[in-house]
C-alpha cells in the first residue's frame, strides 16, 4: 500500500513513490499532484527525482472564453489521440471555490466518456487565485504526468480575458477556441490572448455566423506580423458531434513538425524554462525572507508602523531582506 506523503521518509520512500509514479500507479500520481498543490515539503524533493524521467510529451493547451466548448473538445481531442495509441494527461483548471479553495471539478463531469480508459489521466485543479488561466501547480503537474508515461498532456484553462496569457509560458502549443455568437468575436480578442495561438479553433461552427467568424480571422492574421513564420491554420469544429476534431489534431501535428524543423519548439522551451526559474528563485526567496527575515516581529506589525508613518515600506523590506540574508 502506498504510504501518504506524511508518512514517506528518506531517499527509499522516495524512490519507491518515484518508481509508483513512473509505472503509471494512479494512487501514486494523485497524491504527487495533492503533495505539490498542498506545497507539502516532500512534493520538492519528489520533483527532483522526477524531472529526469519527464520532458518526453507533447503539451498542448486550450483556452478560450467560458462556454466556448473546452472540455468538450479537450474530451474529443483526447480520444482522438487515444485512437492512435497515446497515453493521455488532462490538467483541467477550474475557478476555485470560494469555500473551501478546492476545483468546482465542472471539466472532470463533462468528460465522463474518458472515465473508464485507464490510458487517460483527468485531474481538476482550482486556480487558487491565480491569475493568468492556469493554476500555480500546473507546471510541477506536467512534469509529474509526463514521467507518468504521458505521451500528450492536454491543458485546459479557466475560461480567459484578453491578457490571461499564462497557457503559451508552458504549453508547447495553444489552441485559441472561439465561437459564433460572442459580437465582435476576434475585436474581444486581439489586444491579448490572439496573440498566443498557433491554431485557432471556431467551435460551434454550425451556428449562424461562423463564417464571418473566419473572414474576420484570416484578414486579421493577414496583416499580422509573425514572428515564428507559423500562420495560425483555422479548424471549424462541433465538439458535441465530434466534427472536425481530426482536422484540429492534423494542424496540431502540423505545427509540431514545424516546430521541430525551424526550431521554434527549442526557443519556446529556453523562454518558458528560464520564466520558470526566475518564478522559482521569486518563490524560494520569498519564503526565506518570510520564514526568517521577520525577526521577532509579525507581518502585521511592520503593517501597523507603515500605516502610522513611523517606517518606510522600502527600509523594512530592505532590512527583512537582510535579515534573511539574502545578498542584493
């Protein structure tokens, strides 16, 4: 029986829950992904030992606004690479509770149809807060299914704005959903997350006004500027029916090659890796000028010199800085 984080101590429980994850245990990898979310200092050192095993997969997110037919298109999307053989990660970020904190879960209901193959691995996370669309374990949740043996890891984010953006920082490929309907459809959407797409996908395409949806997107990438080289392909899809799903995996499939040959996929992964690090180092010396750059006081007191004037906001966090002994 596998032992709860609580109880895993030293480098042999480790690696027996190393090896538990790595063999596809799905007890094994849930408490992982609970370990990290919880920020439980052995998630850390689960990590380590992880990370070597991970970087194999193909990580591709979805986003869009709410109610443009995510999870029905990621649950159709998945299947559609379960046909050809792939193993299946879902990291489906839902709005947390306003009560306990936790995923409202809606994406783990609406994909029931993925519920019974074991090569499909669905886990809800809350956002927590965060802004940006995703949660702030997400990029340790990649690195946990893809040494899972996840051959495809399939993001989809909270319902976006025009700036959530965060999904393009971790995926290797972003797919923009948008749908019929919404007024100025792509008007919404061009100061933001437009810019982050390397598929756009119009969803609910047998609804009035899909084609105008698709005018408005070809002329607005035909006076765009792309950096990459890559001009965004356009699907029309109904997720329900399963209509052009195949279409969305082929552009996918498309973009990786081009990826690959012109090494975009390399420059992607040196950003996203170097974000990753400087969030990291924030987070690390965050926590150690927290942990021990107080003093003997709280929070809440330095709070209280600051609302009376009696210190300057900059001085105390220089001083907490060196307290902590952290060198600027």
């Amino acid at each position: 029986m596998l032992k709860s984080a609580k109880q895993v101590s030293g480098l042999e429980g480790l690696n027996d829950w190393t090896t538990k994850v790595c063999a596809g245990d799905r007890r094994a990898i849930g408490r992982a992904i609970s370990t990290i979310e919880n920020g439980e200092p052995v998630g850390n050192a689960l990590l380590k030992l992880l990370f070597a095993k991970a970087g194999g997969a193909e990580v591709i997110g979805v986003t869009g606004s709410p109610g443009v037919g995510k999870s029905t298109l990621v649950e159709k999307l998945a299947a559609e690479y379960r046909r050809a053989g792939p193993q299946v990660g879902i990291i489906a970020v839902d709005p947390s509770s306003p009560f306990s904190g936790g995923a409202v879960l809606g994406d783990r209901v609406r994909m029931q149809s993925l519920a019974t193959d074991q090569g499909v691995y669905i886990r809800s996370m809350a956002t927590r807060g965060h802004l940006g669309g995703l949660a702030p374990a997400a990029h340790d949740v990649v690195t946990i299914l893809e040494a899972a043996g996840c051959d495809v890891v399939l993001i989809e984010t909270v319902g976006v704005g025009q700036d959530e953006v965060d999904v393009a920082r971790l995926a290797d490929t972003t797919l923009l959903l948008l749908v019929p309907g919404m007024g100025d459809d792509v008007q919404t959407f061009k100061a933001g997350v437009m810019e982050i797409a390397d598929v756009f996908v119009i969803n609910k395409a047998d609804r009035p006004g899909a084609d105008r949806v698709e005018q408005e997107l070809s002329a607005m990438l035909s006076i765009t500027p792309q950096p990459d080289g890559w001009l965004p392909p356009i699907v029309k899809t109904v997720a329900t029916t399963g209509l052009g799903i195949r279409s969305v995996q082929e552009a996918l499939g498309e973009f990786r090659r081009f990826g690959e040959q012109e090494g975009v996929t390399q420059r992607r992964r040196m950003v996203k890796w170097r974000a990753r690090l400087l969030s990291l180092l924030r987070q690390r010396i965050f926590e150690k000028v927290v942990t021990e750059g107080l003093g003997e006081k709280t929070i809440d007191e330095y709070v209280q010199e600051v609302v009376e004037r009696r210190r300057d906001p900059y001085s105390l966090v220089e001083e907490m800085i060196q307290r902590a002994g952290v060198r600027c």
